[in-house]
C-alpha cells in the first residue's frame, strides 16, 4: 500500500475512535454517526481499492484535498453545487484576506518613491509583496523596506505560504538585524515550517535616505538598475527560501541618485506567453526599459503591464504577476 495512503489509513483510524468516543458522551448528536458511517465508508472503499478515485468520472481526486480531507468522495470538477458554492466563498474570503496584507500602492518619503501592481492570476497568488518603513529611533528608522517574492507552485497553498512569509518579514523586520542575517532567520523559519519542495524565491532591499540601497535576493531574477541611461541586471546572491537551512545570503550595495531606478518583477511578467508558445523573457524587459528611465514608478509599472499585455495579445494570464519600482526623486 502506498506510504499516502497508509497514512490516510491511520488518520481514518483515529477518527473513528474519536467519533466513538465522542458518540458515548451524553452530549452526543446526530450528526457524530453520520461522521461514524461515512469514516467506516472511506475504510470500506480503502479494503475494496476505490479509494481516492471520484465517484462521477472515475479519475483519481485531487491527492492534497485527501490529504486534508479522507472523506473526500469527489475530484473538484465533480463536486456538488452547494460544495462548489462553499469552496468559492472560501476562495474570496482567502483573496480578502490577502489584499488586505499588502502595502499601500503608493509610498513616498525621504527622497524614495515607490509604486507597485499586483495582478493574482486567480483568486490569490503566490506572490509576496512588501513595503515596510522601519520605525524606532535613530539613523536606520528611517530605512524602507522592500520585498518581492514568489511561492513554488500556485492556488491556495501558494497564498497560505505567501502569507506566512508575510508575518515572518513584518515580524523580523523591527529587530534591525543586518539584511543578510535578516533573510538567514527568514529562511531558516520557512524551511522548518514547510514540507519538501516547498521554496520560495525572494528579493528584499533596504533603501536609506542618503539614496544607499542593500540588495539581498534569494535565488530572484535578476533586478534591473536603471542608471545613467544604462539598464544594469543585478542577479541573485543566495538560494530560494526553504531550500537548504542552512546558507549564506551576501548583500550587494549600490546607490541611486536622483531619477535612477530599481524594477523588481516576479516571473509571472516575463514569462508571459504570446499565442504561439513565445516567452517574453527578462532580455526583452530589459530592453523595454532601457528607453524609459525618466518614467516615474507608476507610469513605468503601467507601461511595462502594457507592454507585456500587448505581447500576450490576449493569451490567458498563467502566473500571478507583480512589478515594484523604487526611485530616488
Ligand atoms: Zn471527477
């Protein structure tokens, strides 16, 4: 019997001593035996092998909502219609939840304009975005904050590392920790609260008021610097978030000066496909914005989502996409 199942097996198990205790109590109601008939059902199909196979259309359901649900009879294009309407509310209160984390699209302070879009492909995204301003005292409370990031795979399980990914970086920001040791903790967390083959890629800067910007990306693509009518590709230092405990993640210091520029991109942008197959790609982006230097953040994030949209000329957005300028005005 697979490993999977086998678990699913003792799970089932355990519920069911649960409900017959639960269904001892004087407190007990109806419902407890009907849980008790449909766990006795998922053993009865596991001993007749139909287990985890969709009642409707005989394909295998979907192996994570098993796993988080063993009495699962249907995969998700066969659920029932209050099922489907349950999982759609779900869904929108997910996205509510999400939106409401991210920062405000614009930011403006101490010579720094900032402006960000943040298209989900679906109802919620992997994709993380921040803005943070330090606060406390002294010279470093005036830093901003800035994060991008991208979760391994898509849909909620996306959205729910996204959002722990959020509370990690919102937490340990204020400890005024050095980048490098800032994004150490950040991995070392993530890597102990996630399972196997769930990473995420991240990029986070520090800007302070003097126009100095630290730079540490975790296995990111590369940011663009847009300096003396040059476009400069700053690439990664360190590996993706959740990867490997351990591992170093070296800062690189550049300073902006008036006008000049940093673009931060999920691949969601340049892996934006045309309708015959043709990725867009970050060459292609970065000749985009070689002519566009004087553009301000949210005139340039909007000609870039023009332009990749122009590209796609109407083919279905397949990735979360997010685009973040910093400037020094
Ligand atoms: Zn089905």
């Amino acid at each position: 019997m697979a490993t999977t199942e086998t678990y699913l097996q003792s799970q089932l198990e355990d519920r069911r001593k649960r409900l017959e205790a639960a269904i001892a109590s004087p407190a007990a109601n109806a419902s407890l035996t009907a849980l008790l008939v449909e766990v006795d059902a998922a053993l009865d199909r596991m001993r007749d092998g139909s287990f985890g196979i969709c009642e409707e259309c005989h394909e295998p359901v979907e192996q994570e909502r098993l796993l988080a649900d063993p009495l699962v009879r249907f995969c998700i294009d066969h659920l029932s219609e209050p099922q489907r309407r349950a999982l759609e509310q779900d869904l929108e209160l997910a996205s509510g939840v999400q939106r409401a984390l991210l920062p405000p699209h614009n930011f403006s302070a101490d010579g720094w304009q900032i402006h960000y879009c943040y298209e989900p492909a679906g109802p919620v995204s992997g994709d993380y975005c921040d803005v943070i301003p330090a606060d406390g005292t002294g010279e470093a409370s005036r830093d901003v904050f800035l994060a991008l990031g991208d979760v391994s795979g898509k849909g909620v399980a996306a959205s729910l590392m996204m959002t722990q990914l959020h509370g990690m970086f919102r937490s340990l920001v204020g400890s005024n920790l050095p980048l490098d040791q800032l994004v150490g903790r950040v991995n070392r967390l993530f890597c102990e609260s996630t399972t196997a083959g769930q990473f995420a890629t991240l990029v986070c800067g520090r800007a302070s008021t003097s126009g100095a910007v630290e730079l540490c990306s975790a296995g990111h693509l590369p940011v663009f610097l847009l300096q003396n009518g040059a476009v400069r590709s700053l690439g990664s230092t360190g590996m993706p978030l959740g990867m490997f405990c351990a591992g170093d993640y070296p800062v690189e210091s550049i300073r902006l000066g008036t006008g000049d520029s940093l673009v931060f991109y999920t691949d969601g942008l340049t892996e934006s496909l045309d309708g015959a197959n043709n990725e867009y790609g970050f060459r292609h982006l970065a000749h985009f914005l070689k002519g566009r230097h004087s553009l301000e953040p949210e005139s340039l994030t909007a000609a870039c989502l023009e332009e990749i949209n122009k590209f796609s000329n109407g083919a279905p957005q397949r990735d979360d996409r997010t685009i973040l300028v910093l400037r020094r005005a």
